[in-house]
C-alpha cells in the first residue's frame, strides 16, 4: 500500500550492499518449497500455485519467503567462498529487513518483473565507460541487448533447433561466369578483420586480391594477447613490416610490466610472464611460497598486448600500397561457384545493390559464423561449448604484474544448487570454472578478466547471463590478491558505488566447436581459414594466433593452386587437411568439461591438470610452452603421460572410465597418427619434396600439389613447425 515499507522491497533486493542479488525465477522455483513452508509458518497463509505471481496476506509472509530464499542463496554463497563475512552480514540485513517491516495487507507481486528490476547484470552494464553490441565473441564491450542476443543464439544451439532450410549461400554452376568476362581478381577475401593479413601477403606476392569487410575494415579497442614471437610470423610473410612493432617491445622480467601510451603505437603493454595453477580455493597471494598453491610460470606465452587496430590499419597499408582493393560496408549475401571463377553478390556498400565481384577463388575469414561454414555443417551440432564472460576494469591497485594464462581457485562447481536439491544429486550442473586475466595497456591499474568453463550443448545448460551473475560472486574471492577493494571485503557493486573498480567492458561470448575440423571446403574455388575453418585449438579459441602460426603456409599454397590452377574442392582439402595433433586436443578439452549426470570426484579435474602442469614444468619450456601455444607434439606429450601415469597411476583408470571407450579408441588412433606424422617428417621429407620436383619437371602439377601438402600435413599435424 501507498508508503508501506514492503514498497522498498525491490530497491531493497537490488542493493548490492545486501551481499547478494535476488534469484531468476528458476531459482525461486527452485526453492519454491522452503518459501512456502517459511511462509506458511509466519502467517499460517497459503501461497498461490502460479509460477509468475504470488499473492501474499501480510509483509511478514512476503518477507519469511523472500528471507528463505536469500539465506538459501547467501549460505550457498558461503559455500564457495572462504571469507565468510559477507553471508553474516547478508542475514543480518534480513533479519532487520524483517524486523522493521511495516504491516500491509494484498499485496501481490510479480516475481518475474521483481526479478528483471534486480539483475545485478543490467545495472552494471548501465555503468559501463564504452558499450557496443557489434562484436559477438569474448573481447568485446557489450551492452544487456546484446548479451540477450548472445543467449538467444545459445538457447537455439541447446534446444538442437534446426532453422527453416534457406537457399545454400554457395551454389554450383555448369558454365562460364555471367557475361563471360574474366575474373577481375585472383582471391577475394571475405572478412577482413583477419583476412587481410594474408590478403596482404598475398597481394605483395603478386596477386590481384580484393577484401570485402561488412563493417569498417577496424579491430576492437581491447587489446589482442599474443607473443612478439608469433608477431614475427607477420613480419617474415611479409603481413607486416619490422618496423611496424612498435611501442612496449623491451622484454620485461617477471613481475615487470611495460607499456606504451602512445595510442598509435602497435605493442601497448608487455609484461614478464603469465601463471597456470589449479587450486581447490584462493590459498594466498602470488609468490607467497604457501605450498598449496600450485604457480607454473611460462615466459612469452601471451604476455604481449597489442592493438587491434593498430595492426589492422598497418597491414592494411601495405596492402592497398601493394595495390589491394578494400570494399568496407559490403556485406556478402551469396556466391555462385563456375567453371572459370566465382561470382559474390554483394547486399550494401559502395557497392550498387546485387553488384557483383568476380575472382578465381574466395578466402573465407568470416570467423565461426561464417555463412559458408554453416553450410558445410548443415545441422550438425557443436561437440563442445566454450562460455567467456569477464571485463576490463580498472582498480587492481595491489598486484596487476603479471597474467593468468589458465587458473582455478575452486573445485568443480555447482552454483546455487542447494545440497539435496535433485539436480545437486545427479551433478548436472557441475562445472570447472577456468580463470585468465591480463594486465591491460589502458592503464596502470587496468585488468582484463575472463572466467570461462567447457561443457556440451545439452539443454540443461546454463546460459551465458547465468555465467556473467556467477562471474560478479566469484570475482572479488579471485582477485582478493590484486584488488584492494576485494581484499576488504567489498563486492563488485560495492567497488562500483565506491569508485574504488571502474567497469570499462563487459565481455562475453560463446564459442562452439567442432570435432570434424578443419573444415573441408564446401565447393571448388573456395578455401575457410582462421576460425572458419575450424583450425583454431577447441581450448583456447586463439583464432589470432592460430592464423599467425599458419600463415606462411597457408600463402604458399594458395599461390601455387592459382598457378597450377588446382582449385577443385579435392585438391583444396589437400590445404586444410587432418592435423592429428589437434584432433587429440578435443580428449583434452572432454576430460576438463563434466558431462551431465556425471559423478566424478569434486577434485577430478584440478588433480588431473595440477599434475599434467607439474610434470611438464619439471620436463622445462621445451614441453611446457608449445602446448601452452596451441602446439601438441607427439613425443613430449608421450613424455608427459608415462610419467603421469607414475606419479599418479590410480587417476589414470578413472580418467579413462569417465573419458569413456569411443573416445579414448579414437584418441589413441590420433596419437598413433601423430607419432607416424613425426616419423615421416623427419625421414621421408626430403625424398618426399624431391620426388614432388620430378613430377612437376614431369608435368604432373597436381601430384606435385598434392605431395607437397602432405609434407605440411606431417610438419603441422605433428608440431613440428614449433620453435623455442
């Protein structure tokens, strides 16, 4: 009733000083038993059996069950956190809310519209410095609109719905192109974001190649993480020039960070080393010498941010200096494959509507979601899911030295989930939680955060906000060590309202992958790189470092197909042929994800990882940092096992139990495939290139072609193409 206290109530449950947020409805459905019978017993009511509304006879009643439902919520927060402060001073809170409570009589309240005013999600996006919906992927600023249409997109893949049948976005065509011209250019790049890379180098090789960029040809304002290493694989392809890597490029020592204010400048900050440790809680600060905390060290392994934009605009430069043609705000709505080339239909841009652009081939680098590679994989389902969420936020004023590459501070994970709840019982919504964070170059006191986890697209799953609502409870127990304001006990929104953390972004994204990858090409004349064809690692999604690595090789055979003019769908899956190594990545990723129902011990994982990462510290860098780079090799990874198997050998049983018999059949095929890869590498190709040299002398061009893929299918299918 009008000046009731009970109107307060939803400000009241949005006050981040309560020490928690109130519940979404499957939470409070969830629980719906302890508020009825908290209720029942404070005013002897009955409580409506409608899921949406609950009408209430007294403030009491609406209390008691809003009361039980939070001190549900603060103890299983209390649960997961070893400062137990915040749960007493959130039921202390209650039971004053309680106590002082004004008397009113029907009032009925509309737990869905309580809810949606509460998000702690919604109201620190609407502190945000900088927001944009343009980018889907984990690094971009986001605002609540955008991360809706992140979890609708989700909520398809879960629900195994299968869109209505549209027109294939790449048809086959008998003939020559329409009005028999020939192709204007040699490669047509869709995607520029990355593709101009290698439509950089491939244009100063001599070839006539145009980029078509739906948005403006531009990166994101966050940095790119990566090593100067991996930069110089631009620089030697000629993507980028020497000179161009600018900025914080003096190597720092560990614990030193270096950066680069200088916005025009490439390197913005450089920092000594990044961290791996797999903890079952936050033991104590980094470099602490507590003996419960797990810290593995790894010089040059993404300890480089770069801007974005910075390269893109320099790689741009040589192109169109090189003579490249760049064609922003030119959106690609189909292509017709023919016999002497491609013709692309453009929808927007510079471009008249329905103009069209003719090549020889087409270079897909339109990341994931590439139209072309969701044709290639028609309805099949993702194999695994990766969920990021995290932000860059200033405040991290006590230690922001170093970076996290992977790190947990907690078993597997399980929410709000009361004990005894049936889903609790099965294990479905168990979890690994994952940790990475990055001092960022914006300032001294900047930190980029992620918090991601692995899991299968089963509709049980939780949605990306739900991981965001995890991510504001588990942030301030994390980075205690690097936050002063964490370190006293405050939470997000408390750091927030103080100005003691100021949000910049808010990231988030949903990864899915693929188990049949790379990606064949789905017609003749067309030929997926990056993300689109699926090359990335399914455990870092480093798409940026994946191109990188492949770069060179990815030039030397595209120019010579358009040479030989070997542009058929066979002789192009010869490029993105099977890599053992990182086909055997996707064990990797099943044992760090818990499948629905599983019963694995809390510990399982963090055990498993904690001593994988041992054994390849003690084993030194040349084990350590390829695998840690995306880069699997068949003999350390045998290294690393047999020793596993010693140090602890009765975990060895109950990963294979729970990895399961198919999987591990095929896993062990990919190893076997690895070792043969290595074997032939290093004995078989030199006589291999050799004899590719007589068939071309021989006028067997294709032979040739194909020979020559198959030497960087053993050099890159067995890590071999990695050096320190």
């Amino acid at each position: 009733k009008e000046g009731c206290a009970c109107q307060q109530l939803p400000a009241l449950m949005a006050s981040s000083k309560l020490g928690f947020h109130v519940p979404s409805v499957p939470v409070i459905q969830r629980h719906a038993e302890p508020v009825r019978r908290a209720a029942q017993q404070c005013s002897g009511s009955n409580l409506c059996e409608s899921d949406r509304a609950l009408p209430l006879h007294g403030a009491s009643t609406l209390l008691a069950g809003w009361a039980a439902v939070a001190v549900v919520q603060s103890t299983a927060r209390a649960k997961r956190s070893s400062r137990k402060s915040r749960a007493r001073r959130a039921r202390r809170s209650w039971k004053r809310t309680v106590m002082q409570a004004a008397p009113c009589t029907d009032l009925q309240v509309d737990v869905g519209q309580a809810a949606h005013v509460a998000c702690r999600t919604q109201r620190l996006l609407a502190t945000l410095e900088e927001s944009s919906d343009a980018a889907s992927g984990a690094g971009a600023a986001g605002s609540f609109a955008g991360l809706k249409a992140i979890d609708r997109a989700w909520e398809r893949i879960r629900s195994k719905t299968v869109p209505p049948e549209a027109p294939a976005f790449v048809a086959e065509h008998a003939g020559r192109l329409p009005g028999g011209h020939a192709p204007e250019f040699d490669v047509v790049v869709c995607g520029g974001t990355l593709g101009i890379f290698l439509a950089t180098v491939l244009q100063r090789q001599g070839l006539r190649v145009c980029v078509l960029e739906r948005g403006k040809l531009a990166g994101r304002a966050q940095e790119w993480n990566i090593s100067l290493k991996e930069m110089q694989d631009l620089v030697e392809t000629g993507a980028l020039d020497e000179a161009d890597l600018d900025g914080a490029v003096e190597i720092p020592a560990r614990g030193q960070v270096i950066r680069d204010d200088d916005p025009s400048k490439m390197v913005a900050v450089q920092f000594g080393s990044v961290r791996a440790g797999f903890n079952a809680q936050e033991f104590a600060p980094s470099g602490s010498g507590d003996p419960r905390l797990q810290e593995v060290w790894l010089d040059g392994v993404l300890n480089a941010g770069v801007r974005p934009n910075v390269v893109i605009e320099r790689s741009r430069q040589r192109f169109e200096a090189a003579g490249g043609v760049v064609r922003e705000g030119t959106a690609v709505s189909n292509i017709g494959v023919y016999d002497d080339g491609v013709c692309i239909e453009t929808s927007c841009g510079k471009l008249e509507e329905g103009q069209r652009v003719t090549a020889r081939m087409v270079i897909d680098a339109m990341g994931n979601q590439s139209p072309i590679s969701r044709q290639a994989r028609g309805s099949m389902q993702p194999f695994g899911i990766c969920i990021v969420v995290g932000t860059v936020a200033s405040g991290f004023d006590q230690d922001n030295s170093f970076g996290d590459l992977i790190y947990t501070n907690s078993d597997l994970w399980s929410g709000d989930i009361a004990q005894g709840h049936a889903d609790g019982d099965l294990g479905s919504p168990r979890k690994q939680y994952y940790w990475e964070a990055f001092p960022a170059g914006s300032g001294s006191t900047d930190r980029t955060t992620y918090l991601f986890t692995y899991m299968d697209a089963e509709p049980e799953r939780l949605s990306v906000q739900q991981q965001l609502e995890d991510y504001w409870d588990l942030l301030p127990i994390y980075q205690q060590h690097n936050c002063r304001a964490f370190a006293e006990g405050k939470s997000v929104e408390e750091a927030v309202e103080a100005g003691d953390l100021k949000l910049k972004r808010v990231l988030y994204g949903c990864f899915p992958t693929y188990k049949d990858s790379p990606l064949p090409p789905v017609a003749a004349r067309i030929l997926a790189v990056g993300d689109a064809s699926g090359i990335q690692s399914p455990l870092s999604f480093g798409g940026f470092g994946a191109l990188t690595r492949h770069i060179g090789r990815l030039s030397t055979a595209v120019q010579e197909a358009l040479k030989t003019d070997l542009l058929s769908k066979e002789d192009l899956a010869a490029v993105n042929a099977y890599l053992p190594n990182q086909a055997a990545t996707w064990m990797f990723q099943r044992s760090m994800m818990v499948p629905l129902g599983d019963r694995r011990p809390a510990n399982f994982v963090n055990r498993l990882l904690r001593t994988n990462f041992q054994i390849m510290e003690d084993f030194g860098p040349e084990v350590l940092k390829p695998f840690n780079q995306d880069v699997v090799q068949p003999r350390a990874l045998g290294r690393v096992l047999v020793e596993a198997t010693i140090r602890d050998p009765l975990n060895i049983p109950v990963l294979c139990w729970y990895i399961g018999p198919e999987l591990l059949v095929d896993w062990m095929g990919h190893m076997l495939s690895m070792l043969w890869f290595d074997f032939a590498f290093h004995s078989l190709s030199g006589s291999v290139h050799q004899l590719a040299t007589w068939f071309e002398q021989q006028g067997n061009q294709r032979q040739a072609f194909r020979l020559r893929r198959m030497v960087e299918q053993w050099e890159f299918g067995s890590g071999q193409d990695y050096s320190l």
